[in-house]
C-alpha cells in the first residue's frame, strides 16, 4: 500500500446486485474534531449487510461508492486541531454507523465523540465486537425503555450478537431477563445471565411470558405482534429491525412524505400496542464515546464480556457478512485486519 491509498471493502449501487468487493481508495483526512484511526479489527452487524440493499436509503446517507462497516478497533495515528482526548498512539474502539463512513478499511475516520479508550484487558478482536451491541442494548433498555432493577425485560434471539450483549447489560440493571434460543444453546445462554431460557423449538414464548415490562424487538416479522401480548399494561416495545414509525422520521427531520410512509408501515402494530395499552419505537443507535467509556468500565471489571463467534481475515470478508447474513452465529462476527 503506497500512503496515499488503503484497501477497503465496499459497495457501489443500492439494490440487490449491490457490487461489492475490494477497491483501492483514498487514505480519508480527519477533519477538526476527528482521528484517523488504522483499523485493527471490525465488528461486524447485520445491519452492514443491510444498508447495501438501499432499504435505509431514505434515511442513511452515502456517498458511493461507500464503505461498509460500522464497528471498528484500532490505533490512532493522527487528530484533529481540536481534539483533546485522544492522541497518536492511543488504542481505541468506536461505532461509526450513521456518520457517513465505514470500517472496513485499513483506515478510518472517527469522531472524537464516537470513540472511547479500548478496555486494556480486550485485545482488539474483542474490542471492535463491542461498539454497535453495547450501545443499542443501552439506548434501548436504558434509555428509551427506563428498565429499572425488578423488571422483567424479553430479548428473543438471545445467542445473537445483541442477544449475548443485552442479556448482560440487563442482568447488570437488575432485571429478570427472559429469552429464546434453539435447543443446542439453551444452557450455553444462562451463565450469560438469562434467567429464563426458552426453546422456540419446543415452546412458544407467548405460552410462557407474561406480565413483561420491556420487550426488546429483535426478530422481525409477526413475532413482534405477539410480543405484545406478553406485555403489563404500560409496558414498552423498543424495536430494532422495524417497522419505522412516524417518530423516528420526525426525530431525523425527515420530510413530510417520508413520515406519512412509516405512520403506515408502522400502523398496525400501533395499533396493537394502543389496544394493549402499551407503547412502540424504533431505535437507531446513535455513536456515543462517552457511554461506551462507561461500558469499558463494566468490561475492565468483567462485570460484562464479549462473546464472539467466529473471526475472518480481512481478505474473506465476503465470506464473513455471507457468514452473518445466514442468522446462526453465537455472539459477534468479527473481521481481522492484516498487520
């Protein structure tokens, strides 16, 4: 690589022939208040195999060709005028979704205010599994969900990437956390913290919860709908795979069309909660240095740990998102970049 151009993995049309594959690109610049970071590792999330096929289009902007990849681990190797916390050397993590840039790549930019001191006892594979898992499950339960100690929250599809994270962070809030598995997982799942671990296989989830008070939606399809069931009086949805509401497009200053859009994609599911007395909202995590400092913290103590599936070198990167896009692994997919 000469110092002007990096490897990088991207793609260079919205749709499902997306072209995606290896291009030679420029070395990006920091602006004022950001790194440039070489990129160690990336966490991948299914959201990277998303955003290509344009179903986000309204809402995330590009430029193409564009890079893919959300999380990343690495060393800072040049800041901007003004940043302060942060200087050559410094080995980071960060999540960079919704800034316009991508991970995969020897280099990136990252916002001072996305990145945060990697946990000293991760090396940078674990690192780069962190960023988007743990912030998500913060925001949602935390945050938009208020889940308190004595809670009960659901978190289907608990041996996911977000699955494995927010079970943690959960049983660190002090909830009683019920989830879903296939059979081959249901004990793997309980030293993670699950206090009730539920076979989808031999058990429906709606014939054995009840009186939940947050659901975190992790599963598309109707088994959002009959979440909502299992939901008190009062309780919360919080969405991550949709649908999108009219408050999340208001949220983004989204135009008039595009909020009438998701009030109706989001209309029946509205009216669900309304009828059950309960509430629903989409989530898009946003980056956030400062609170994924504050998790480091819980990682530093191993009060919470990542869990990861399977590593790929950067140069099969093709087969890791195949990888994920496939739905079954066990905590994180993880790129390894060369040395």
């Amino acid at each position: 690589m000469n110092t002007k151009t990096m490897k990088a993995w991207t793609f260079k049309r919205y749709g499902k022939l997306p072209d995606a594959g290896f291009d030679d690109v420029d070395i990006p610049s920091p602006g004022a208040n950001e790194m440039l970071v070489k990129v160690c590792a990336v966490g991948l999330n299914p959201i990277d195999n998303m955003i290509p096929t344009g179903i986000f289009r309204p809402v995330l902007r590009f430029q193409l060709p564009a890079i893919q990849g959300s999380d990343l681990s690495g060393i800072v190797t040049a800041v901007g005028k003004d940043v302060t916390r942060f200087r050559p050397g410094d080995a980071v993590f960060a999540s960079i979704f919704d800034t316009g840039n991508g991970s995969l790549a020897e280099f990136a930019v990252v916002s001072e205010g996305a990145a945060a001191l990697k946990p000293a006892n991760l090396d940078f594979l674990q690192a780069a599994s962190l960023p988007m898992v743990s912030l998500t499950a913060w925001q949602a339960l935390a945050e938009r969900a208020g889940l308190r100690s004595g809670q009960k929250v659901f978190i289907p599809a608990g041996s996911g990437g977000i699955g494995t994270l927010a079970i943690q962070l959960a049983k660190q809030m002090g909830a009683t956390v019920a989830t879903t598995t296939s059979t081959g997982n249901v004990e793997w799942l309980k030293p993670l913290g699950a206090d009730q671990v539920i076979d989808y296989k031999k058990q429906a989830f709606t014939d054995v919860l009840a009186e939940v008070d947050v659901v975190l939606g992790t599963i598309r399809g109707e088994a959002m709908e009959k979440a909502i069931a299992i939901l008190r009086p009062g309780g919360k949805i919080v969405s991550l795979v949709g649908p999108l509401d009219a408050a999340f497009a208001r949220a983004r200053g989204l135009n008039v069309l595009l909020t009438l859009v998701f009030a109706f994609m989001s209309r029946r599911i509205m009216r669900l909660a309304k009828k059950r007395g309960v509430s629903y909202s989409f989530l898009f995590v946003r980056p956030d240095g400062e609170r994924l400092s504050k998790i480091g913290s819980l990682l530093e103590t191993e009060q919470i740990k990542p869990v990861i599936d399977r590593v790929f070198p950067f140069a099969e990167t093709r087969q890791a998102l195949a990888y994920l896009a496939e739905g079954h692994a066990k905590g994180k997919v993880v790129v390894r970049m060369p040395d």
